[in-house]
C-alpha cells in the first residue's frame, strides 16, 4: 500500500500515543495544503465510506496538520467539553425532566465591580 504523505517523527509518536489508524490519516490529511484539515465530526463520519465508518467512530475530534510540503507535522484529538448535564450545572442552569432549559438564579456573595 502507498501512502501519498509523509509521517514527521513528532506526529509518529502522536500517532501511536492516540493509536489512530494509518487509514483514517490519510482520508484526513492533504499534505498539499498548509495548517490543519477539518476536525473529525459525527457529520464527516456520516459521509465516509462504509469500511472507515466504525474505525472512526472512536477518534471524534481528530485533527491533522500538514506542512504544505507533503509532511504531516502533527496529529491531535481535541477535547471535547463537557456533557449537556454537566455544563448546564456549570453555567448555573437547570435541566427539566423534558429537556427545556432554565435559568437558576446564582447568590452572587461579592459585588460584580469588588
């Protein structure tokens, strides 16, 4: 199998810190191209071929950089943040039993301009 891009050593080691496959590398990079290819989303993952779709489903969130030169410099999984419960609670909503969203009153202790 030829691969049409080049693995730099950094991005080698990121590749197996993350254990992506070589096979979903090369759909996402374009080592023609400068800077990053698109991150890897539940819409890009719909519209892979069939054979990429379950190997894929476990890096959501996957990036690639390239350098323009035909090298991929880096590869890097991007945090996703937190679940809808979990950041309704941080941001001082509440979640009803059907979904909708309120806004919960926060007890500010010190004045906004202290």
């Amino acid at each position: 199998m030829t691969y049409r891009f080049r693995v730099s050593s950094n991005a080698f080691v990121q590749q197996k810190q993350l254990q992506v496959p070589t096979v979903l590398i090369e759909y996402l990079a374009q080592p023609a191209w400068r800077g990053s290819a698109p991150m890897l989303s539940s819409r890009m993952i719909a519209q892979m071929p069939q054979h990429l779709r379950a190997i894929a489903q476990r890096f959501i969130g996957l990036y690639v950089t390239a350098d323009g030169q035909g090298q991929v410099t880096q590869i890097q999984r991007m945090g996703h943040r937190l679940a809808v419960a979990a950041q309704a609670d941080h941001y001082g909503l509440s979640i009803s039993a059907n979904g909708v969203v309120q806004n919960r009153e926060n007890a500010w202790y010190t004045s906004i301009g202290a």
